[in-house]
C-alpha cells in the first residue's frame, strides 16, 4: 500500500484502532496493561458491582510497589513481616484479592520479580516495541524507551480496560525531540531530560505525542531511553517513546514474556518496521545541541525549574511571564534559597538513588562508580539507594555494588517506589533537602516540607560525598 | 453518572497556574480502597496556610473553581477528580488542563471548561464577590454583568455529560467489533496476545 509517509506514534496508532468514530475519537485496543495497588482497587470494585469480568487476564500483570516499606520482607526464620501502615497493608491485600479473583498474573511482595511496575514491565519482556501500554501511573511513558505506545490513566480508565482492552481517545499530536551531537563525560540520561524539560516547560508537550530522535538516543543504552521516555510526562507530554532497534531487541531476547522462537523472528521483522519514514510530518519540532548540556539540578518545585550545577538560583524577576515570576518567588520561598545563589554551595542533608526513573543496574553501576572507596559526609544524615526490582537488587549484589554503597555509609533497600513520592515510610524530613534521582520536585513530594533537587544517579552519588549539590566532574580523580 | 447541564455558583478564585495533582490531593491520601470521603485532604497543603480561598466562607462548596494555566499536572490519580467532587466541585475553569487530569475529570462528570487567559482573569475578579454560570448545552460562561464567553468542548464528552453516560457501558455494546480486531491481532501477530501466558 502506497500510504504517505507516517511517524512511529501514527504507525503505532493506525495498527491498534478498533473503530474510529466520526468525531475522530478512535477506540485503540491496548495490547499490555499494568497493575499497581494504589489506583487499581476502585477498578476492581467497579467491576465487581457491575457483575463484568476481565475481558483479557493474560494482557495484565500487577506488581506492588507505591506503598511497599523498602526494609526487610522476610525475617530471620523466613517469615514475612508485616506491614505496619494498616491502610497500605489493606491496599496491598486488595491487590492480592483482586488479581487472584480475576485471573491475573501477580507478582506478590516478596517475589525476586518484584519491582516498581516501570522497571518490571520492560525487564520481564511483558513491555514489547510497537505495543500500546497502559498503567494508572504517570510514568508509564517509560516504556516508550522500548518503542512502545505507552501512557498513563486514571482508575476509571483502568476500569475500562479491565472490562474492554480498549480505551477511548483522541489522537494526540506528533512532537520530535532531536538531539545531535554527543553528551559530555559525565552527563548521562537524566540530564538530558531536566535540560529537555527545562527548555520545553511543563506544559511544553501537553497534546502531544514525542519521538525521541537523533544520534545522542541511538547511542544510547535501553536503560537510558527509559529514563528519557520516563519523565516525558515531566514535559506535559502523555507519551514520549525512541523507534526500536538492535539494542531494544538485544535486551528484550529471552525475558519471561517475550515472545519465544519462530515467534522471536516474526516479532523482530515486524519491529524493524517501526521506524518514522523520512519525509514524515510532526506538528513541532524542538533541535538541541546534546554538546551544551551539563549536569542538571532542579532549583525550584516544578520540573522545567532546571539549571547547569555550575549555574544559580535565577532572579524571580528574570522570568517574562508575570505569573511564572510568582511561581518562582513562592518556589524559592518554599526552598530556602535566594537568588545568585551557587547550585554547587547548596548543602544536602538527605540522598536518594532509585524511582522509575533511576533505579536500573546501569544507574546503581553509575552511582557506585562515583562512591567506590569513598564515604558520604557526614552532614548527610540520610543515604539510601534502592532498587528498581528484585532483579536488579540480585545483579548489583553480585557486581558487588551493594557493598560500595554500604561501605560508602549508604543503606541498600528492598525495590519500591520508595522516597519518590512520600507514601511509604521513606520520606524526606520538612525543611531538609534531598538530592534525589526521582522524577518531581512537587511540593511535599518527598515529604510534608521536603525540598527536593532532581539529578541523575552519579550527582546524587556526589552530594552523598560532599554534603552539598557538586558537579560530579569535579570529583574525578 | 448524573447528568451535567448547567452550574450555576460561586467559583472560588484560585488562580494558579500549573496546580499539580500532588497539590489537589497529597499521596498520604491515596491508601484508600474507596473512592469516598477524599474532600478532607482536598488541597491539604494550601489549606493550613493563613487567608487561603478555599477555606473563605462563601467558598466552602462553591461548584467551580477557576485556576491557572495547566491544571492537573503530573500524577495520574484520579484520586483528584475524586477530592475535587468530593469537595462539591462540578467543574473547573482554567485556560488549559493536563490531558489525564481532563480525562479523569470527565469520567467522573466534573466538566473542565477551557478559556483565554484574559477571560479566566474577568472572572477571577468576579468569583470574588459574584456567581458565575456555565451552561455545558450552549457552552457559554455567563456572569451577572453580561460577560458570556463560549468554550470548545469535545462533542462526545459533551454528550456523555448532557446524558450522565457510562463510557464502560458504552465500549461494551461495541464488543463484536473488538473481536473482530482481536482475530485479526492473532492472526497476524500470534506472539503478541499470549502476554502473561508465554512465561519463559
């Protein structure tokens, strides 16, 4: 069929349209759909009071993590400990119920499979290049590092494809992110996606669709295009997703639920075809030199409030936009923090290495690489480096990271969603900061009065060393 | 769902811009089961601080609430959606939203009503000392002082709100149009609706 030439996400889109109505709202089958427990159980209780079913078990996987304490699961005699939050141990039991009533793969708590859902989908290959994916979590766009579809719902929706594997949209628009050139020792994923962030705003992709493209996103590992793709909705985009290739394939080959043999090959030659065909049209376009980009840090609570480690806390007044400049006066306010002040003089008495965004083994070997043989200052009181999955925790320890990070005065965790957002024990205490490898810098995100500063995993690794926001570059040997 | 035509009320001048889903309901409040009583942590954050419009009399229950640009970032939760009805709020007046926060408001019938900043600024003068009406059937914002300003609406969530319909319902009358895509998947792409079942 001679079409006109189409980007990925239109590929992906036509493939998966069930229907499309005369209003152009089109009824996309969902191929994947991932289960937590925080907005999972009104769903499962919809479903109940309405006598449905799951139309599709097996395109459904759940997995604990929002609420999960990251300390022990299982004593000395192989018992498992409680949890001591009732309302997360009620949530979590819910989830337990629900997925054992309806027929769907659960992954429980103490399982080696269990993981933050982000960093789980990929790694088990449940998460395949040209799917569409959903999940009651933002930062479902994480698994566009695959080539995926994949966005993130409210319970009603949720709901919707328990009953159906359908949903209800509209079409979004087209968006490239194109980053020539390559990015500079020592600025990894993250960075690149506080500086996208912090170029685009948070509003910046808001009815779009983004493509990751250009040389810095082939070069880069699959771990690091989940990082990107992670925090796409950082950016106001729903989605944000890299076109698949060798590397994706390479990574997904033989995980639990990617496809097997004869299967395997015919997955791979469709897969190569999703690729945006040139002359391809995208409603916005954003270039950036990946040459100018240096290791990022937040100043503010919002996520575009991004500046270089070697900048400082920007003047209110330097904004245009009238209600951006009281934003940043509120922002600051919350923070402690004045302008012209150096980012590098920022002290930190709080770290955190994990979330959906940082917590895959090629972000602990990051973080271990800049702690090897070192010790945390001693002004910061609270170091914990937590796991994106069982999966990962078992790599690490036998690389032996786990003991670079204890032996550096870090605490090595139990995989969760953990200190990201201030549900589960891990919070951050008022009025202290916290260098953290999470995705927001929301107020009371990590904590009532928590004040929160978002780097990659080898600058968190710095502050833990030094005590203060520090330019990971400058510690190099 | 109840259907929505016209709210008519005092509309609490909030204001701000990029109010994320954090800010409406903080996750200390997402271990719920239900979708109940979420009111009480509604804003929890702005609440405790001295001279705060939603705790000003006239507002307590108010229907509307008008707010900056991009309201609902971040969070999917549509624990959200869920604080704001439970508050009394019917509907939200800001001059852009989050796709997912717009998505979730809609399911629950509270309707977001998208204008030009210039307009969301008159009637953020108004809301303080006056009512403000929407009318979903006309798709106006009216005024006691004839201010009338027209808003878009998507013609199917128009629809589904003017009729209180279930959008679940709805996809389920469309079942044998989904299997028939389920067919055509399976025999093009066996591999991929095996998903949980092709354990390695």
């Amino acid at each position: 069929m001679a079409s006109r030439p189409r980007t990925l996400y239109e590929k992906i889109w036509d493939a998966h349209v069930v229907e499309r109505r005369e209003d152009g709202t089109c009824l996309i089958f969902i191929d994947r759909h991932l289960v937590h427990e925080v907005t999972s159980p009104q769903a499962f209780e919809a479903l109940r009071m309405s006598g449905r079913k799951v139309r599709r078990p097996e395109l459904t996987l759940a997995v604990p993590d929002h609420n999960l304490p990251t300390t022990a699961r299982i004593d000395a005699n192989g018992q498992r400990i409680p949890i001591a939050d009732r309302a997360s141990a009620e949530q979590l039991s819910a989830l337990e119920r629900n997925t054992a009533d309806f027929g769907v793969h659960y992954f429980g708590a103490t399982a080696l499979e269990q993981g933050i859902v982000h960093v789980v989908g990929p790694e088990q290959g449940f998460s395949l290049p040209g799917t569409t994916i959903v999940c009651g979590d933002s930062h479902t766009a994480a698994h566009g590092g695959v080539g995926a579809l994949a966005f993130g719902i409210g319970t009603s929706e949720v709901e919707h494809v328990l009953a159906t594997q359908t949903l209800l949209l509209k079409q979004s628009k087209a968006m490239e992110i194109v980053v020539e050139g390559q990015l500079g020792p020592g600025v990894t994923a993250k960075d690149l996606i506080l500086h996208i962030i912090g170029v685009i705003g948070t509003a910046g992709g808001t009815g779009y669709v983004i493509e990751y493209r250009g040389e810095v996103f082939e070069d880069m590992s699959v771990e690091s295009r989940l990082t990107v793709c992670n925090m796409s909705i950082e950016g106001g985009a729903r989605a944000g997703l890299v076109a698949p290739d060798d590397k994706t394939f390479a990574y997904l080959q033989d995980r639990r639920f990617s496809p097997k043999g004869d299967d395997w090959d015919r997955a791979v030659a469709y897969w190569r075809t999703l690729k945006t065909d040139p002359g391809a049209r995208f409603d916005k376009s954003v270039r950036i030199d990946a040459s100018k980009i240096e290791p990022s840090v937040t100043w503010g609570t919002s996520p575009e409030d991004v500046v270089p480690i070697g900048g400082v806390v920007p003047a209110p007044e330097s904004f245009a936009d009238p209600s951006k400049q009281q934003a940043a006066r509120a922002s600051l306010e919350y923070m402690g923090l004045t302008p012209g002040q150096r980012m590098d003089e920022v002290e930190v008495q709080n770290v955190f290495i994990g979330s959906c965004t940082n917590s895959r083994i090629e972000d602990l070997r990051a973080a271990a690489e800049v702690l090897k043989g070192r010790r945390k200052a001693d002004t910061v009181k609270w170091a914990i480096v937590v796991p994106g999955s069982g999966l990962v925790k078992r790599q690490a320890e036998q690389e032996g990271l786990d003991r670079i990070f204890t032996e550096a005065g870090l605490e090595w965790r139990e995989p969760g969603c953990s200190a990201c957002l201030g549900m589960n024990p891990d919070k951050v205490p008022a009025n202290e900061r916290c260098a953290s490898t999470s995705n927001r810098n929301f107020v009371g995100r990590q904590g009532p009065g928590a004040r929160t500063h978002l780097v990659s995993p080898a600058m968190a690794a710095a502050a833990a060393l030094t005590g203060r926001l520090t330019d990971v570059r400058r510690l190099a040997d | 769902m109840e259907p929505v035509r016209e709210i008519e009320g005092r509309a609490c001048p909030f204001g701000r811009k990029n109010v994320d889903t954090d800010l409406i309901i903080p996750a200390k409040w997402l271990k719920t089961i239900s979708r109940e009583g979420l009111g009480r942590g509604a804003f929890e954050a702005l609440r405790g601080q001295p001279d705060n419009v939603f705790e000003r009399e006239e507002f307590l229950g108010a229907p509307i609430i008008i707010a900056g640009d991009n309201f609902g970032c971040g969070s999917s939760r549509e624990h959200a959606a869920w604080a704001l009805l439970d508050m009394g709020v019917k509907a939200v007046i800001a001059p852009s939203f989050s796709d997912i926060f717009s998505g979730n408001a809609f399911k629950n019938g509270i309707l977001t009503v998208e204008l030009p900043q210039e307009a969301v600024d008159r009637l953020l003068e108004v809301a303080e000392t006056d009512p403000v009406t929407i009318d979903l059937e006309r798709q106006i914002v009216t005024t006691p002082f004839q201010d009338r300003f027209t808003f878009e609406i998507d013609p199917f969530r128009k629809h589904c709100l003017l009729e209180g319909l279930d959008e679940v319902g709805l996809t389920l009358a469309r079942d044998a149009a989904i299997s028939d895509y389920e067919q055509r998947q399976d025999s093009e792409m066996p591999w991929l609706g095996r998903g949980t079942s092709l354990a390695a």
